[in-house]
C-alpha cells in the first residue's frame, strides 16, 4: 500500500516535470521562431552589429530587380537612386528605417552553404546576406516624384489586387548615402525631411472625408438615399455660424450622386440629420480609423475621435472633413483598395520574396486578405459616386478617354491665412490594369488644388 502511494507521488512528480520541461521547450522554439527576429529588428540592440561582423548586409530590390540598396566593398551601404527611395527603403547610418528596419534580420542572415561559410571564415571573408525583392516599381516612382515637383507632401501607388506599393514618395526627402553627415541639419530641421509623409503623415482629411459620410449615409439610409434632393444656394446659416460651399458657390439643385460630385458642403451639412454619431463612429472604427494597419513600416493611424457629447458644429465640420479628424495617405489609399478590390482588403505588401545572394527562391510572400471592408453591393454604388466625381464634378478637368479613373478631391483648410491642403484619391482603370492612387500636398494657396493635377500626370504615365 505505502509502495503503491510512493510511486504514485514518483510518477505525479515525473509528469509535472515532464510538462514544465514541454513548456520551456516550447516557450525557447516560439522566442526563436517569432521573437528573435523582433528583437534583432529593434533599431537599438547590440545583436545587430554582432550579426553584420560576420555578414554583409543582402540588397534591396526593386520588383524589376533593379538595386535600391546594396552593400559596398568598404561594407558601408550604398542606395544607387540616392533620395528617390529614401522613405520606404530607409536608412541604416543613424538607426535603420523603412525596409531597411523591416527586413533588417532577414538581410543579415545568409544562406551560403556550409561549405562556402567554412572557407569564408578561414579566409576572414564575410558571407553574403540574403536579400529582398521589393514591389516597388522604379519607373512609376520616378514619375511620382517628377509630378510632386517642389510641393510638400506624398504620393502613393498601389496595386489594389495584390496590395503592392509600386511606389511611395514623400517630400522634402534626404540622401540615405549622407545620412551620418548631414545628420545635424536634418534632425534639427523643421521641414521633416526624415518623415515618411505617406505613412506617418497625420493631415485634415476636408472633402475626401465625403467618402465615409456618404458611406454611412447611405448605409442608414438605404431605402431613402436615392431620393434625397437639396438646393444649394452656397451658403447655410446657422445662428452661431456658417457653413460655405468653396468660392461660396451656388450648386443648386442636387441629389445625393451630384451633392458628392460637386462636393458640396451645404448638401453634405443638411445630410446631419439622417448621420448618428454612433453610426458614423462605428463605420469609421470599421474602415480602420484609430486601428493598427497591416503596414511593415513605420505609420501613424488616422484619428476619428467625434463624439455624442459633441456640439452641432463640431459634428458639422466632421461630415465635410474639417474638425478633430487626421488621417494619413496610407489608410486613405488602403480604403480605395478595398473598395477598387470589390470590397476586399489584400494585406499591404512591399517585399514579394527573399531571396539568397546567388538569386535563389528562400520564400514567396503569400498574397493574403486583410479584411473585408464593404460588399460588392456597396462597392458598386461607391464606384458610381466616385466616377461622377470625374464625369461631371470637382475631378471633371482630369478626365480623360483613355483610361476610366474614380476618386475625390479634397481641400482642407488649416489655417485662417486662406491656407490648405489639397488631396486626390481614387483608382484607375488603365490597359486591363487598375491601380490606386493616392496625392496630399501640403500648405498651399486655396486657390491652387494641385493634387488632382498631379495624379492626372502620374496616371497619364502608368503603363
Ligand atoms: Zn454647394
């Protein structure tokens, strides 16, 4: 009996052992296989320079395999576009960034053979990193940034049935080769050139916030907002304040379609009282305002924060896009992704494959969905509104016969001096192609919208 109870507590002590030894083993396999590479990624740690004594940092990409950024003979690395990639590829002198953070473990790993890393060491030669291949397209990037010209601000191209960035450029920008020694300027500088506009840019949404009033409305709305008629006379009065159309414009006569074309804010104002705030906040928490994006670089989140306590005016400048709202281009161009993609969101990808030094395989990138963002019920009556916007509205001067392009202008004011900044987002159908697009620019002259501008020229030249 008593032999019995002595083995039972020996068998008892021998499986708890046996479970907590399972659980350590499988704590160490999970911190090695998605931890480490978290933790070498961190810009600050040490382990990063142990690694790069023993392997020379693999290149960047582009999807034409053209090189980004590569490592030189002295070991220091070399970006041949100098600033054209210098936000989304990144840096490594002052702390990596861009990609160059992204993917920094997999481009200092290597998978030369056992036999080459012997010689290697032997000979005190390094081994050749492994390398990424980029979605980003050399071509259309270029085409970016000659439209940007000198203004302030970002432009991103996506491939909405994929989720590749073909291109993200943001200016004022900086050389990635001279980094470490122009570093005092450019971290003392107020113009930001270190900032990836595209992605942490935080801007007033104004009009393209049409997009996601016109969304809700319609959802509250869906036996209604096909009978909705407004006459605008430019202005509406409110007591305590005014609402304006720009240039105090009289639209007249409109239904809801011609009230998004010509972005008219008297129209979306008086669409108040058929908007709750609750709705409208759980469409915007829906479409990913204050969410984390499926993005691998660094990114800020939009901010949609009206609430119920909120007064009428507040809620009325939210609608036309004005008040507390922020957005950034990223989430504004993954939006038109979803719904230039029938609704469904492809997780956002800017590397399609590693790759080893001598060009073999290691890993594709799977093409993954993020989230279905609308139906294609709700998808097709978008496209109808955002298309109007181009046939006969704000975008009318941009239209053109040999592609079918989508999409909404903004201006919004940020400042009492008459100052704004202007944004076009959309889509386009070109050559059995579709891309998205998306422009901001930043600080300008009321008078002067040159985002639309701008996209007309990028997408006069997309192939
Ligand atoms: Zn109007």
């Amino acid at each position: 009996m008593k032999r019995n109870t002595i083995n039972d507590n020996l068998i008892k002590t021998t499986y708890i052992f046996i479970i907590l030894f399972g659980l350590l083993i499988s704590y160490l396999l999970i911190f090695v296989i998605f931890e480490s590479g978290n933790i070498i990624d961190n810009s600050y740690n040490k382990r990063i320079d142990t690694l790069s004594n023993y392997v020379d940092k693999g290149n960047i990409y582009s999807k034409d395999l053209e090189v980004l950024a590569t490592t030189d003979e002295d070991g220091n690395r070399y970006y041949p576009y100098a600033s054209l990639f210098c936000h989304v590829v990144g840096s490594t002198a002052m702390g990596n960034t861009g990609l160059e953070n992204a993917y920094n473990y997999e481009m200092l790993s290597s998978n030369v053979n056992i036999f080459k890393k012997f010689i290697n060491e032997l000979s005190g030669e390094k081994h050749p990193g492994n390398s990424i291949v980029t979605t980003l397209d050399v071509n259309i990037s270029q085409n970016c940034k000659n439209a940007l010209g000198g203004y302030k601000g970002a432009v991103i191209v996506m491939d909405p049935t994929d989720g590749s960035v073909l291109s993200m450029v943001s200016n004022p920008d900086y050389d990635p080769n001279t980094v470490a020694r122009d570093w005092d300027t450019l971290s003392s500088s107020t113009n930001g050139e270190l900032l990836n506009r595209a992605t942490s840019g935080q801007y007033t949404p104004g009009s393209i916030f049409k997009i996601f009033t016109l969304y809700d409305y319609i959802t509250e709305n869906p036996d209604t907002y096909k009978n909705y008629n407004f006459t605008c006379k430019g202005t509406v009065d409110f007591g305590d304040y005014t609402i304006s159309c720009s240039n105090k414009i009289w639209h007249g006569n409109e239904d809801l379609l011609i009230s998004f074309a010509n972005s008219c804010n008297c129209s979306f104002v008086n669409l108040s009282e058929g908007i709750t705030t609750e709705s409208l906040s759980n469409i915007c928490k829906k479409l990913l305002f204050n969410s984390d994006l499926p993005i691998e670089i660094e990114y800020k989140s939009s901010v949609f924060s009206l609430t119920a306590d909120d007064s009428s005016f507040m809620k009325h400048q939210t609608l036309i896009g004005q008040g507390k709202t922020l957005v950034s281009p990223i989430h504004m161009i993954l939006v038109m992704n979803a719904i230039a993609n029938d609704g469904v969101l492809i997780t956002p990808r800017f590397v399609s494959k590693l790759i080893d030094y001598s060009g073999t395989i290691l890993e594709e990138y799977e093409i993954k969905n993020h989230a279905i963002l609308f139906t294609k019920e709700e998808t097709d009556i978008l496209k109808e509104y955002l298309r109007q916007v181009v046939l006969t509205g704000t975008a009318s001067s941009i239209n053109n016969s040999n592609y079918t392009l989508y999409g909404k202008t903004g201006t919004a004011q940020i400042d009492e001096n008459g100052n704004i900044n202007s944004w076009f987002v959309g889509f386009v159908e070109k050559n059995d192609k579709i891309y998205t697009i998306c422009v901001v620019i930043e600080n300008v002259n009321e008078n002067a919208s040159p985002a639309k501008n701008i996209a007309s020229n990028i997408v006069n030249t997309l192939p």
